[in-house]
C-alpha cells in the first residue's frame, strides 16, 4: 500500500443534466464544501483498521478495542453469532467472536456495521438506500468469491466490494436534507449516479481507508481504469451480482475474464447466496 490517496480521480458522467439544474447545482455546492452529510468513522472502526493490518496485533488488544464502544460491541457480538457466522457455538464474548473471525474479518464486519449505522434516520429515501447497503453487502461477498478464484488481491477484497457504492447513500442523505420540489424527483437518480463516485472517494479519504478503496470508490465506473486491480476487482463484483439478474458475458469479457471462468465465478457466487440462505432457515 502507498499513503497516497486518490490516486484515480473519481468519475463523473459525462452527460452532465443541460442546463445545470438548481437541484444539481445545490448539490454540487454542498459536496464542494467537503463536509455535507460526511459520515463520521468510529474510533473502533479506525483502530481495527489499523490492528488488523499490524501483525503484531493479537485478538485481546482488538477485543478490549470494541468493548470500548458498547453499542457496537453490542451489534458486533449478535452479528458474529447470526446464522451467517454461525461456526456451532454461540460467542458469549467480543474476544470469543473475534477468535472465530479472525482479526481481518472483524475489521470488515465492524466497517458494515458502521456502513450499515449511516443509514439509518433518514425522513426519506430510507427503502432504497437500505437497498443499496443490502447490493454492497453482496457486492462484498461476490468480490471475495473473484478474488479467491481469480487470484486477484484479497486483503481488502470484503471491504472494497462493500464500500465502493457507499456515496450513494451519502448523496441521498443530503437530498434528505433539501426541499425537493415534485419536478425535481425524476433527477434523483440520475444525480446519485453521477456524484455517488466522488462523494463516495470524499468518505473513504475522510475515514483515511486505504487508497486501495479510495480508487474503487472513485473510479469503479470508469472503464480506463480497469487495469488497477481493486477497481478490477470491484468491476467484476458488480458484474457478478448484475448477472444474477441478466446475462454479463460480454462485460466479463471486457474485464478480462473468459465465458468459462465467467460460468465458474457466476456459480461460486451462486453457492455463496445458497449457503448464506440456508443459514438463515437455520437461525
């Protein structure tokens, strides 16, 4: 990893709504401020980032770190013994269920926990940026899936499919703020696809994440930047959760990945979806 951040300027579409609308240019105003609606990183969130990256770090330094936030201890701890993480015996403690994670995937449950915390409270908008944590969610397992099977980078891989839409909600959050007049509704969508890669670069610098992540966020729609391999990365993650619901094939090959191995990752993902259903009927 560099310290560098941002190394890929984050897209914006190139069919910018003309003229400029007064929606679209509120918005630009509050992003150029730099602090609209910037989600706040916990201090346990930050540290496990950093914890998990150091390898002298041991489970009891990570554990006495969460138990320091009691309310997300609190959704750690139910989470890690929901039937998705269910290893045959309920963690009765933070250091318990951190033992079975592994210090990486505690880092990367702690970040949906926090992902899934800022999405909450708003007046409006709430079902479909609830949508949109619940794609990244999948987008994060299917990008482990790629990685694993394509040999692609995968100390980031959870994170990066999980966090790389996470301007999305940050966009609908300041909306959520505004006054939207009923004619301005049909441009929503359109401005949160727009800006969603630099709101969404603009949170991963602010929280300082890797610039691993900062890239996928800022450039996971811009084609030019596929050789970066965790914007590849989370390219493919987006194409493997899309072709659940429509054939890829042609956007696999663009990536780079063959109607063969593209079959193989479709079913690896599909096995990963079945396994997290059936531990749900369990739970």
């Amino acid at each position: 990893m560099t310290d560098s951040y941002l190394q890929i300027e984050p897209v914006v579409d190139s069919m910018p709504l003309e003229p400029m609308s007064e929606l679209e240019q509120e918005l630009r105003r509050r992003l150029d401020t730099g602090r609209a609606a910037l989600p706040v990183l916990p201090h346990v969130a930050a540290s496990a980032l950093k914890l998990a990256a150091d390898q002298r770090a041991n489970v009891e330094e990570l554990a006495r770190l969460v138990d320091t936030d009691p309310p997300i201890a609190a959704r750690f701890l139910s989470v890690a013994n929901s039937a998705i993480y269910w290893r045959g015996f309920n963690a009765s403690t933070t250091q318990a269920a951190i033992v079975r994670l592994g210090l990486a995937r505690t880092r990367d449950l702690l970040f949906q926990i926090v992902y899934a915390n800022t999405t909450v409270g708003l007046k409006r908008y709430q079902a479909v940026v609830r949508d949109s944590f619940d794609r990244s969610v999948r987008c994060a397992v299917a990008a482990r899936v790629v990685s694993s099977r394509l040999g692609l980078p995968q100390e980031l891989d959870y994170m990066s499919g999980l966090l790389h839409d996470i301007g999305e909600a940050r966009i609908y959050r300041i909306f959520d703020g505004l006054q939207i007049k009923p004619e301005q509704k049909k441009e929503l969508h359109q401005l949160v696809q727009r800006y969603h890669c630099r709101a969404g670069a603009e949170v991963a610098m602010a929280w300082h994440l890797p610039p691993e992540i900062v890239d996928a966020c800022a450039a996971h729609h811009d084609d030019s930047s596929k050789d970066s391999p965790h914007v590849r990365l989370v390219m493919l993650a987006d194409t493997l959760v899309d072709s659940l619901v429509a054939p890829q094939l042609e956007r696999f090959a663009f990536l780079g990945v063959d109607e063969v191995s593209a079959q193989a990752l479709i079913e690896g993902y599909r096995d990963a979806q079945r396994s997290s259903m059936r531990a749900r009927a369990r739970s």
